[in-house]
C-alpha cells in the first residue's frame, strides 16, 4: 500500500496482514454486553446509511441543484474532516477527526448538540429509528438518540473503526484496523459473530441479497450474512478500493490499477477495465452506469453491464472522494491526500455527457462528498467549513 500525507498511517497496513486462512470466529461474549438501557424495540422503517443504501451506490433520489449556486448558511465545525456527513431529516451530522460529533439544523446551521468521543472520529454515522451509530478510532463503537446526542450505550471492538457501519434489519455490521469484522444486535448489544480479514477493513462493508461483501487486506469477501462464514473470497493484488454492489455485480477498483465487475454469486471477474493507477473512490452505480475516479484526477464513467467506457472528466485535483448520483447529476467533490492545502471545487456533471454544469469553489479539500437533500447540498471541506448550497 502507498502512504500519502493524510494516509500516512495506513502505512502500518502490512503490519496488520494477518493469515491467509481467514476464518469465522462465532462467540457468545455475553461480559461485553452493557448494562446501559437497550435500544426500544425497532418500529419498520429503513436504515439510514453511508451512500445512501445498503449497496453503496452512491445514487440518490433528489431534485438536482441548478445554477447559479447559492450559499445558504455556512458554519464550521473544524478542524478537519475526514468521515462524511449525512443529512437525517432536518439534522445534518458531522464528525470531525478531533473527536467532536456534532449535529446541526439543516435549514439554519445551528448547533443541535455535541458528542465528545474518546478519540478521533473517521467513521460516517449510519441511523436506524432515531438512533446514530458511529466508530471512532479507540475502537469504541457508540449508540446515540438523536434528537439530544445522549450516549445510549457503545461497545469497545478493540480495534480502530474507520467504516462506517452498515445496519441490516437489526444488525450492525462494522469492521477495525486489526481486520476483525463484527455482527452486532442493536437490541441486545450482543456480539453475534465476528470475523478475522486478512488486514485492516478500511471500507464499509455493503450487502445485497443475504450477503455481506467486505475487504480486508488483498481479499474482498462474500460473507454470510448470519453466520459470517464465506461464501467467496477473490484476491488479485495487495489490496481492493471501495466497492459498492448492484443486481448481482459488486464493482471495485484493485491496486492493480484496474476497475472489476465480480460476479456476486461467485465472485467471478464480469470485465475489467484499466484506469491507469492505484487510487481509487467508491463506485457510484446509476442509470445502468457506473462511475469512479482515481489519483490521475480523472472520473471515469463504464457501462455496468459491458465496462464501455462513456466518457471521463478531468478534474482539478485527485477524484478519490466518493461521487453522488441524483436526478443525471453527478456531484464530485476533489481533494488530495498529500496535503497539498487551497481551495477545491465541487462539480456538479451530467450523468449522460460528462460535461460540467457547474462548479462551486470551497475553502479546502474536500475529502467527504456532499450529503444531498432536496435542492440543497450539504459540502464540508476538510478545515471544518460547512456549507448549505442550494
């Protein structure tokens, strides 16, 4: 793995490589489960989560924002950012990397409440029935009402959480630096099995169809949802991107330098299609499209059933921040990761042309895409300045 600036720590990446034989570790740690009140019973309704469903496509169902862009309310939660923010009815929440968890009103900009984890927060919240869960980098994974940020209960894992958590029905899906990946009941805090990758689990696991896909080290995993036991495992170079799954297919890039179509039964390769370089965003998957960027500063945009390309976009910076898709518009925030500080634009493209519509300058790197509301985007550049576009 390549170090940068900001990602010098993923250094210690080869250090936590653990054995090729990953296996299944199915637990009954009934001493780690807190005494604090349980969360109520879960009324129907969908989890709230990273990318915006439970295969990280990154496609949204909002108005698109037109031209001319104006600044709504700006504020600043400092000072740096680095997991997402996300918008949860009229609450936009943000973690910042000095530990502060803050929640605002969407439409002032106002301070709802703070939380003051016990270390730095590079983990997106994900949100199931008015409560916020979120990992932070002491291992510590927190449960939080959202309405006044008051700490329902947490669970120590052990290992830094960097991923955001993934809630399927009622369970909590989250991984750590140390490769271990869990299954948590929210009902009952009880660790129902836990997993051992073959290194540090830097993405959010996504799901589709009973199916848990996740990567660790070299190894991207199709794993049981229930059990946790693996259905498929594929390894190709040192390590695998973001990946998010759609229909059947999970789209990832490797270090190989080359962007996959896996087959989500088997894990077969589908097509692949050579990107040039290393460094890559999570897929957004539209409109039978899929769309990613990589260190050459480029968004490309593939068949998702053929890997054709579209088209690509040059843009001003590294396109490593995760895109969004709403209403044939793509919103594509760059930033580096060598530290290379000024201001970043966020470009609004046409899903169909590539061409740009329009663009809005921000005060820093943009490390997090924007959280999309109605006709209002929610953008936060890395030295905490928070901006509601409309």
């Amino acid at each position: 793995m390549k170090a940068h600036g900001d990602f010098a720590r993923l250094a210690l990446f080869s250090l936590l490589l653990m054995s090729a034989c990953s296996q299944v570790i199915v637990t009954q740690l009934a001493t780690q489960i807190p005494t604090a009140t349980v969360t109520p019973e879960l009324r129907e309704s969908n989890a709230i989560v990273y990318r915006g469903d439970l295969g990280r496509t990154g496609h949204f169902d909002f108005a698109m924002v037109e031209s001319p862009v104006d600044v709504r309310w700006q504020g600043t939660v400092g000072p740096s950012v680095h997991g997402a923010q996300m918008l949860v009815g009229e609450t936009l929440l943000v973690p910042t990397v000095a530990a502060r968890f803050v929640a605002l009103d969407a439409g002032s900009g106002e301070e709802k409440w703070t939380f003051e984890a016990s270390g730095d927060l590079f983990s997106s919240p994900a949100v199931m029935d008015d409560v916020v869960y979120i990992g932070n980098e002491n291992g510590n994974l927190y449960a939080l009402e959202l309405g006044t940020g008051e700490e329902l209960w947490s669970l120590s894992l052990g290992g830094g959480i960097w991923t955001a958590p993934l809630i399927v029905e009622e369970t909590i899906y989250v991984g750590s630096q140390t490769g271990t990946v869990y299954a948590v009941n929210n009902l009952t805090h009880e660790i129902l099995w836990e997993f051992e990758a073959d290194g540090w689990v830097m993405s959010p696991p996504a799901w589709e169809e009973g199916v848990v896909f996740l990567s660790g080290g070299a190894i991207l995993y199709a794993l049981n949802d229930e059990s946790g036991e693996v259905i498929w495992q594929k390894s190709l170079g040192e390590f695998w991107g973001p990946h998010a799954v759609s229909d059947g297919v999970v789209y990832a890039g490797n270090d190989d330098s080359s962007f996959y179509a896996l087959d989500a039964s088997t894990g077969d390769t589908l097509w692949s299609y050579d990107a040039g370089d290393d460094g890559w965003s999570a897929p957004a998957i539209a409109d039978d499209s899929v769309y990613f960027g990589n260190r050459l500063s480029q968004l490309f945009a593939l068949d998702a059933e053929t890997g054709d390309l579209h088209w690509t976009f040059n843009a001003e910076d590294w396109t490593t921040t995760d895109p969004v898709v709403a209403n044939g518009v793509l919103y594509l925030a760059v930033g580096n990761h060598d530290n290379r500080e000024g201001t970043r634009p966020l470009y609004a493209i046409d899903t169909e042309t590539g061409e740009e519509l329009w663009r809005f300058e921000a005060d820093g790197r943009l490390l997090t895409p924007p959280a999309i509301g109605d006709q209002t985007l929610y953008l936060v550049s890395f030295p905490g300045t928070i901006y509601a576009l409309q």
